[in-house]
C-alpha cells in the first residue's frame, strides 16, 4: 500500500483532489488530501509546510502530490520527511529563496497567458474562462461551497528550500491549460528541474476533469515499485 500525499492549490481547499482520491482509494491505497488554511492572513508557507508535515506523520516515502500553488509547499515539506516521489500536477516549480509572487515575473507566467489567449481566441481573465472552461457543470456547482480566496500573505512567504530532493520528480500537465499554458510549464519543468513534462488532455483543475487519468498517472509509482 502506498501513502498519496495531496497537496492543493490557491484557495487550499483538498476537494479539487476528491474525484481522484476515490481512484487511489478504490486502488487499495491510502490518501490523504491536506486541506490548508488559503484564505487565513497569519498562514503563510510555513504553516503549509507545518500542516503537510503532520499528516504524514511517521509514513514511511509517501508519493507526495501538488497542484498549482501547492507546487511551493511540496520542497518545503521534502526538505522536512522522506519522500518517495514527487508528482506536480499544473503546479508552479519554483526556485530556492523564491517567492510565489516573484514566480511570475521570473518565469514570464503572464507574457504566456496573454500569448495564450491570442492564439486560441479567448479574453483577458476570469474564473470561468481561466478555470472552469473544461470543468463538469454538476462537479463545478459542487465546488462552489469549497472556494476560498488565497490570502496575499502566502505569495509573499519566501520558498526557503536549499533544492529539489533527489527522488523521482514527474510533472503532468494540462494540454488544455489556460492558467499555466502547456508550452510555458514544460520550459519551467525543463529549466528548472531537468524534467520533460508529460502531457494529457486537459485544463488548469485537471484533478477535477481527467480525475481518471490522473490517478493512473500516480499509480504508476506503485506499479514500478518506485514508491511504497
């Protein structure tokens, strides 16, 4: 049996991880998804860090899982227990002593969503557009009561790691985007941890809509033996 440590994004909220737990669950393996604290001023991430550290207690080489923003606790947490692998889902990959709002600047994030956006016809952001475009209408109304807002506090915390473990690291990407364009998050994946993205179909809450094909993506692990 293997431990799938589930990390969140922005807002912190661990149901946009639901869909794919019951997948892992129904594999025979434990999950646990960590809700954190998004929209409290005082949590930074430190506190993420804390509250990821805690629920996997004394497991031993957990598949630690981030998405999105969760992408800045996970080598603050590496760097705290063991982990077996690690697994960025639509995550931001950042650098040691970076913070999560320097990251866009320093990856060019926004000069992408805009070049994004022209090419494929769509407008300047929303949550619709940006989010929700590929999203289940019944899974999105079902998430609604789950939104918090991302306090300001977290993007300014410095991602205080001194490098990225030496374990398995995979990156999974949305081809379908819009947030963190597929060309964009295969550059930083490839600048920054040496890694070659893998792509499936997809957007930006890929959790939510190929629950499916993210769970086989994870379960992987277990099938090569790689992570117990």
């Amino acid at each position: 049996m293997t431990t799938f440590v589930l990390i969140p994004g922005a807002g912190g909220s661990a149901w946009v991880w639901s869909r794919v737990a019951a997948f892992l669950l129904e594999a025979g393996h434990e999950v646990l998804a960590v809700d954190l604290p998004g929209d409290d001023e005082t949590a930074g991430l430190d506190r993420y860090t804390e509250l990821v550290v805690d629920a996997i207690g004394s497991r031993a080489d957990p598949v630690l899982v981030a998405g999105s923003l969760g992408g800045f606790t996970a080598p603050l947490v590496c760097e705290r227990v063991p982990v077996g692998e690690l697994v960025l889902v639509n995550a931001m990959i950042p650098e040691p002593g970076e913070t999560a709002g320097e990251w866009w600047a320093h990856t060019g994030a926004a000069e992408a969503q805009e070049q994004a956006a022209r090419a494929g016809g769509y407008g300047p952001f929303d949550v619709m557009t940006y989010f929700l475009h590929d999203v289940d209408a019944e899974v999105a109304a079902e998430g609604e009561r789950y939104q918090r807002d991302e306090a300001d506090v977290v993007f300014e915390s410095v991602c205080d790691f001194t490098a990225w473990p030496a374990i398995k690291i995979r990156v999974l990407v949305g081809a379908d985007d819009r947030f963190f364009p597929v060309g964009l998050q295969r550059r930083v994946a490839r600048e920054r941890l040496g890694v070659e993205a893998d792509v499936v179909p997809g957007g930006h809450l890929l959790p939510l809509v190929q629950p499916r094909l993210v769970a086989d993506y994870l379960l992987q692990a277990t099938r090569s033996g790689d992570a117990r």
